[in-house]
C-alpha cells in the first residue's frame, strides 16, 4: 500500500511521524508533496520518504491520498492534479470546513473521499479525529482509512452533521484547555510556585485526569464527586467555578467554535 501526502506541513509530519513509527507502511511507501522547498527538505531528511514538489507525480502513485494543504488553496491543488485521480484510489482530507459535497464536486465524480477533522493534539500521537466517507468507500478502504488516520491518535466515524460540534469539542479544544492550564499556573505562582513548576503541576493534572475517564471509562460527573470530599478543598473551588458560570462559559464556547465552522 502507498500513501501520498499533497502538502507536508505540521499535520501532515505527524501523520507520516505515525505511521512510519507503527509500521502501517515502509518510508519507501509514503510520498509527499510540498510547494515549499523547505518542508520537502525537510520531511525528505526526517522520515526517509520520497518528497518533491509535483503534486500529480505523487498522485500517480498513491493508493490512498491525504489532501493536507490549507483549505483556502484547496481548489487551485485540486485543479492541478484532478484529472490524474483513480477510482480505485481514496482520498482522506483533513481540510477544516471542506465537506464531502465540495470534495466531490473538485475531486471528480465517482471518487472514493474521506472528510476529516483531526487536532493538533496529533502533533503527539494524541490526536482524536472524526471520520466521515462518502458512499463510494467500502468497508475495508474505511478500516484503511482509520489505520492511517489512527497513526497518531484516535479516530472514530461520525455522521457528517455532526461535524461542527466536532470542530467545538475537540477541533478547537486544546485553545480552550491551553487556557485553562495557564491560568491554573498562574494562580499557582501567585501562591508562590516557580512558573515552570506551576505549568508542570497544572498540565500534568489536565492529562492525568482525562486519562482517568479515559481509562476507567468512568462519567466525569462521577469523577468529580470523587475528588468532592465534604467541607473539602474541591468543593469549595467547584462552588467559585460555578458561581463564575464555568459550564456555560464552555458550552457557549463549544457553540462558538462551531458556528463559525458553519460559515466557513
């Protein structure tokens, strides 16, 4: 199996990073494309895969493509290589705000397309992306698809309506949770903790604890009742977070997120 990448950009590294660390595929079987002569550099010195800056020769060889450039000069790619797509061959975009009627439409009738939303937490391994083919893909190119997609995080299929609210729960959410981190740390140092340790102490309790529900698969609200011993320390902290209007603070945030990737 060959994979290209049109566009070798942070998503796409940590993609190919994946991939090539798991053993989907060889370096050898990954290709990429990149209008920067940099990042073909780059990548090409990183991974050990094949690199250039021609989009249709990259096209020409994968079995599965990932459209990774910045949706703005989606069209203009897409016009470039087109007519060299395959039916046989399944395009996964990671493109925000592009959906599958559009991806048809500048793909070509009759291709296989898989819309995409990932995060950044990719970059990591940590990423969670949703998922959405359209109905040309079968079953197994889909399970393909989310072996690749699973390279550098989670991936779970979603009906595409339900895309937007992705964009707020997640796509968007590590602005939020980066928020919350630095404001813990610097509640921290005003009670006296050095700014390193305070960033160590607040990041360190973010993961931790969404691992927990992760991992005993456990409802947050049972989570935090846990920690909520009476005339505690916990309770008291949730009561300011309330009072403050924490939750509809983040729901009108998620919303935010998500309405705006309805304009897009």
């Amino acid at each position: 199996m060959k994979i290209g990448f049109i566009g070798l950009g942070n998503m796409a590294g940590a993609m190919i990073g994946g991939l090539v660390k798991n053993g989907l595929v060889k370096a050898e079987e990954i290709y990429g494309a990149d209008v920067s002569d940099a990042m073909v550099e780059k990548r090409a010195k990183e991974f050990g895969i094949h690199t250039g800056k021609d989009n249709v020769a990259v096209v020409r060889e994968a079995d599965y493509l990932v459209l990774a450039v910045k949706p703005q000069f989606a069209a203009d790619a897409i016009a470039g290589f087109a007519k060299e797509l395959r039916k046989d061959q399944v395009v996964i975009s990671i493109m925000a705000g592009k959906t599958v009627a559009w991806l048809e439409e500048h793909l070509g009738s009759g291709i296989k397309c898989v819309r995409c939303m990932p995060n950044t937490a990719a970059l990591v391994g940590a990423a969670i992306t949703a998922v959405t083919p359209n109905s040309k893909v079968t079953e197994e190119e889909l399970k393909v698809a989310l072996q690749i997609l699973e390279s550098c995080g989670r991936a779970s299929v979603v009906p595409e309506h339900l895309m937007d609210a992705v964009v707020g729960v997640s796509g968007s959410a590590p602005a939020y949770v980066f928020m919350f981190i630095e404001a813990m740390a610097d509640a921290a140092v005003e009670e006296g903790m050095p700014r390193a340790q305070a960033y160590e102490f607040a990041a360190q309790a973010v993961y931790g604890s969404a691992k927990l529900m992760i991992d005993t698969g456990k409802h947050p609200g049972e989570l935090k009742d846990m920690v909520c011993s009476p005339a505690g320390t916990t309770i008291a902290a949730v009561r300011v977070l309330e009072e403050a209007g924490f939750r509809g603070a983040v729901i009108d945030a998620v919303e935010a997120a998500a309405e705006r990737n309805k304009e897009l």
